[in-house]
C-alpha cells in the first residue's frame, strides 16, 4: 500500500525538488537532499490527519456529554420526553 506513493515521491518528487532547489543535496541524503523533504513532508500531512481526527473525536465526546447534561435522566440519544421511562431502566 505505502509502497506506491513512497515509490513516487523518491522517482518524482525528490529530482523535483532538487532541481528547484529546496533540497540541494544528493536525493538520497537525509540532511541536505530529498529523502529528508519528503520525511519532514510527509510527518506534517500525517500529524495533520492525527490532529483533525483528535479534534473530530473530543468534539463528538463533548458534544455528547453537553447533550446529556441538558436533559437529566434521560439517555443522551433520546430527543423527546416520551422514552423518558424506557431511558430510565437503561
């Protein structure tokens, strides 16, 4: 799977870079050349796809938990006063 896109990024992108001057050495060293860019590149969009994912889930949590706290003894899916007896046994 990761494969493929690591694949690309060293024949594509990596002479890319290189060539406009973003990482002016070798592509295969990891302090001056590509391989480094691509590293710290794709560290950022990963640590990215963590924090969104983070924020989504303590949102959602939040969310119910404030939900929960309007409507005491009734269960935090429950819209109406009607299945108060039901959320009760729950």
């Amino acid at each position: 799977m990761t494969a493929g896109p690591g694949a690309a990024g060293y024949a594509a992108l990596g002479p890319y870079a290189r060539s406009q001057g973003w990482a002016p050495g070798p592509v295969a060293d990891w302090q001056d050349g590509a391989a480094g860019w691509i590293l710290w590149i794709s560290l950022a969009i990963m640590l990215g796809d963590s924090l969104t994912s983070l924020s989504l889930l303590v949102g959602t949590s939040v969310a119910s938990a404030l939900s929960s706290r309007r409507a005491p003894g009734l269960h935090a899916a429950c819209a109406c006063n009607s299945c108060a007896r039901s959320c009760a046994n729950l």
